[in-house]
C-alpha cells in the first residue's frame, strides 16, 4: 500500500506533537512532585543558614537543634503541614 507523501508527512507531524505533549504532561508531574519533596528542605536549610525561621520567626542555635519541622501528607500531595516543637 502506498501512502501519499501529505499523509504521511501529516502523521508525522501529528506523531510528533503528541509525544511532545505526552512528554510535557509527565514532566510537569515529576517537577511537581520533586518540588513538594524538595521544598521544606531548601526552606530548612536557608532558615538554619540564616538563623532563624522563615515561617515562624524562631531564631535558631547553631547546635543543630531545630523548632520547626515540615510533614508532606501523602495522600493529598498538595498540602505541606507545619508543626512546631
């Protein structure tokens, strides 16, 4: 069978166009999700470099005890809890 070479370059294009969104769509989810992980952690670590907490204006030792930590709900990925000691 011989294909006509519009359609083919057509499906090509088009083949080409939903990888690229299948692709953006995937990586748009693991960014989200690296960003939920990796969140609290950046915040943590700017809060101890500069010696106090961003979120609650707790000043912090140099000792490494800390006043603030941050939970991540698994079942809804969306919502970041903090709970002070």
């Amino acid at each position: 069978m011989y294909l006509s070479p519009e359609i083919l370059t057509i499906s090509i294009i088009v083949m080409i166009l939903l990888g690229y969104i299948w692709g953006r769509r995937c990586g748009l989810q693991e960014g989200f999700r690296r960003g939920l992980a990796c969140g609290p952690l950046e915040v943590r670590r700017q809060s101890l470099s500069a010696g106090y907490c961003f979120i609650c204006g707790a000043q912090g030792s140099l000792t490494g005890e800390s006043h603030c930590y941050y939970t991540v709900d698994e079942d809804s990925m969306d919502r970041v809890e903090l709970s002070l000691s």
